[in-house]
C-alpha cells in the first residue's frame, strides 16, 4: 500500500504535467500567460472554438456559393455539396408546364377563348411548386435561382387571384364602366414583369444559350402580350400582340423544359449529356477554347 507521502509525491508529479494543473493560490507556480499560450498550442486541428462547421469556410472556399452559384442553369455547374436535391428542374417543370397551356390559349389553340382552365395550374403548380423550388434554391445558397423561380411563382399566383371566376372580383371591378380600365391594368401590369424579366436576362449573359434563350423568349412574350393588352379596342386585346406573344410564351416553355432536362439527366439515368451550349465568352467556353479564366470574374459571375 503507498505510503502518504508516496501519494503526495505523485499527485506533485502529476501537477507539474500542465500549467492548469498548478494549484490556483499559488502565484509563485502558475503562469496565466503560459497557460493561455499553451492551451493554444495543444489545440487539435479540428478544434474551431467549439464551433463544428466553421472549418468548411477555413478549409473549404469553395463551399461559400457565389450569388449565381450555377443551379439554376443545368449542366454548367454541378449541384451544391450537401443533402439537398437540385431545386431547378423542378421550378422549370412548373413554370414550364402553366406557361404551355396559357400559351396555347392565347394562339387561339382548338378556339378557346378565356384562360380560366390554366387558374388551376397557376394555383398548383405554377405557383405553389414554383415557389416552393424558389425557397429550396434559396436554401443551397443559389440567389439568381431563388428570385428568379420565386418570383414567377408569385407570378402565377397574382395571375390565379385576378382570373379566379367569382372569387376576388378584380376583373369585375374593373369593367364595371367599361372593359378598357381593365384591359390597361393587365397591361401595365405585363409590362412589369417584362421590366424584371430583362434585369433576369441580364444576368444570364454570361451562361449558357439554352439557359439566356428561356429568358429572351420569355420576355419577348411578356411585351408583346403587355402592348396587346395596352393597344385593346373594343372588342378585345390586339389579336396580332396576343397570339405573337403566346408563341413566344410556348417557345419559352419548351427551353423551359429543355433546361429542366438538362438538370435532370446524368451518368445515373442518361446514356448521352444534354447539350446546352456554352457561350464562347462564359467560363466554361474559354477552357473548352483553351483560354486563361479570371478567376476573380468566376466567383462573381
């Protein structure tokens, strides 16, 4: 059996291993600056402060997504590392699928002449799933893809609310007098997402052709059926704006569904990548052409 101080001698030993084993009372044996600069020194290299994910922004840059972190333009980027599915191709689907039926309505398709049977897909897909995608691109870090699929299902929705037959009166309202106040008022209200729609287009000059075609032709559709709307007599909106402005709508909605493709299709159930065309000047068409690419420009872009 040890002896007491055999036991004394031990525990002293054991002290003298680390600074913050020295007893607390005694200043003449325990260095506080020593303590902190060794606590330091013995930190583990995964040690962030107790911090569990602050070595992804340390070690890992590129986990830090851009604003147009490539998403929403399939088949430029891959999807974000994470849990998370790629939201696009299911917003494209949405937006895809309501802007065919209105379109085909408003090109006169088999002589239908009100588009109340696209309020349902506005309701349902068009604008809740969309804007379901939207919130799911925001979570991935995908700004461009967040507004953008956000934004139009909010779109289909307000269209939904005006047209809704008996529901929220807007239309009614609004031709009590007659049907011009109307007719203007969806105009100018065209007209406003044709504004954003450009500001989109912008911001995808820099991408893919398949991906900058879906946004001209859409607003393209979005002008031509704003003037058909501005320029109504009376017996109804320009007919010439209209039908030109629904072609471009189903020109839109099958680049829609191209680039939904082009998001969905891989190595898991495609034998053959959807071409989507890079522009010569975007990143990746300077390393096809074996150009230097700025790197400071790619996480901008």
């Amino acid at each position: 059996m040890a002896t007491a101080q055999e036991h004394n001698d031990v525990t002293a030993g054991l002290a003298g291993t680390h600074p913050s084993h020295q007893p607390l009372n005694d200043s003449s044996t325990f260095d506080h600056a020593t303590a902190k600069e060794g606590s330091h020194k013995e930190r583990k290299p995964y040690d962030y402060g107790g911090n569990p994910l602050a070595h992804i922004a340390t070690n890992n840059p590129d986990y830090r997504l851009t604003a147009f972190g490539g998403e929403f333009q399939p088949g430029l980027y891959r999807a974000p590392k994470s849990n998370f599915a790629n939201p696009a191709p299911l917003g494209l689907s949405a937006f895809a699928l309501t802007t065919f039926v209105l379109s085909l309505i408003n090109v006169g398709t088999r002589s239908i002449g009100e588009p109340n049977l696209v309020v349902a897909l506005a309701y349902g897909y068009g604008g809740l799933v969309q804007l379901l995608a939207g919130m799911w691109e925001m979570a991935v870090g995908n700004t461009f893809g967040a507004t953008a699929l956000s934004s139009y299902g909010g779109f289909w929705l307000s269209f939904a609310i005006i047209l809704t037959p008996g529901g929220f009166q807007i239309g009614a309202a609004l031709e009590k007098s007659s049907p011009f106040p109307f007719y203007n008022s969806f105009g100018l209200y065209l007209m406003g997402w044709f504004i954003f729609t450009t500001i989109l287009l912008i911001c995808t000059l820099r991408s893919t052709v398949a991906f900058f075609s879906l946004f001209f032709t859409l607003d393209l559709a979005f002008l031509l059926l704003g003037i058909g709307y501005l320029r109504a007599t009376e017996t109804g909106p320009n007919e010439s704006c209209i039908k030109a402005g629904g072609y471009f709508g189903l020109f839109a909605a099958f680049l829609a569904w191209y680039n939904a493709l082009a998001g969905i299709a891989d190595s898991s159930n495609s034998f053959f990548v959807i071409p989507v065309a890079h522009f010569p000047w975007s990143e990746k068409g300077r390393e096809a052409r074996g150009k230097p690419i700025d790197s400071s420009a790619a996480h901008t872009a």
